[in-house]
C-alpha cells in the first residue's frame, strides 16, 4: 500500500500582534491588520570602539489563526515576504502555540526576502509522535527580525505577508 502524501493551499494568518514591547515597534500599512508591516523607526546595530555592538531590534511578532483542520502533519512550510534592506536577518522564526514557542528555531541569517522555512518531512524539529495543535486559533509562528550580527547597519524592516501550509496524508 504507497500512502499518497499532498500538500494543503497556502493558508494566511487571521490575526497578528506583537509579543513584546520595550523593542521598536511595528506598524501595519496598507490597510490589513495581518499583513504589511513596518518597524516605527530602522533597527540598527552601531560598533562601538570596544569592538562589541549596541543593537535597537524590532518587536517580534506572532502569527496565528491560520485556519487550519484538526490534523497532523508530515511537515509545515512558512512563507515570509519581507524587505531586508540594509542587511536585516532573521532572529526567530518558530512555531508557537498561544503562551510559548515550541519549536526549534528556523532562523536563517542568509534569507532573501522571500523565504520559505520548513518542508514536506520538516515538522521544525516537533518529534511525529507528538501532536501540533495546528487548527488551535492560538497556533502559529513567531517572526523576528534583527539587524545584522556582524555588520553595523541602520534601516526599517518590513514584513509584508505571512502564509503557512501543511504536508498531509490524503
């Protein structure tokens, strides 16, 4: 018997907000409240002569209510669509599920600015025998952007959408 495996339509979250407060906050654009948004002022990191870095970073913000049916998945793909000008890297990108992360971190500090995070056998590090409460409205991904690590380097970031899809049984 070959179990025939497929991945569901790209899903959009249907609610967003951010889960700090004392970094810059973000601010939406564009008239949607889960997608299109912008750092209030550039995240920045500054060299000092000491040689170590004093870094402004964005509040991270928590996508969620994805919309998805009770199942669990084989593996989860995230799309992230950002504007990393002036060399802006991911901090965390995990999985959460309404009071804390639960997944490993997905951080790629090499991403363009369309990313896609995860895959067909990727369930980011959440072992197959434990359940993902995937269709929770509570369920969803953290996004964390920063300033480069090495590099000093000042500017807004944007993040303009946020999508998720399952690998599934059919």
């Amino acid at each position: 018997m070959r179990i025939i495996m497929a991945w569901t339509k790209w899903h959009f979250p249907k609610s967003a907000v951010q889960l700090e407060t004392e970094e810059i906050d973000m601010q939406t654009y564009g008239g949607s409240p889960t997608r299109g948004f912008r750092s209030q002022s550039p995240l920045r990191s500054i060299s000092t002569s000491y040689g170590t870095f004093i870094r402004e970073e964005s509040n991270s913000l928590v996508f969620s209510d994805f919309g998805f049916s009770a199942v669990q998945p084989q593996g989860i793909e995230m799309r992230l669509r950002a504007r990393r000008v002036a060399r802006i890297q991911d901090k965390t990108i995990q999985l959460w599920n309404g009071s804390r992360t639960i997944s490993e971190n997905l951080q790629n500090l090499r991403a363009e600015d369309e990313q896609v995070y995860g895959g067909e056998n990727d369930r980011w590090g959440i072992p197959l025998a434990e359940s993902i409460p995937v269709s929770d409205s509570e369920f969803g991904v953290v996004v964390d952007l920063q300033p480069h690590v090495e590099y000093p380097c000042a500017d807004l970031v944007f993040v303009r959408s946020v999508a998720m899809r399952l690998y599934l049984e059919e």
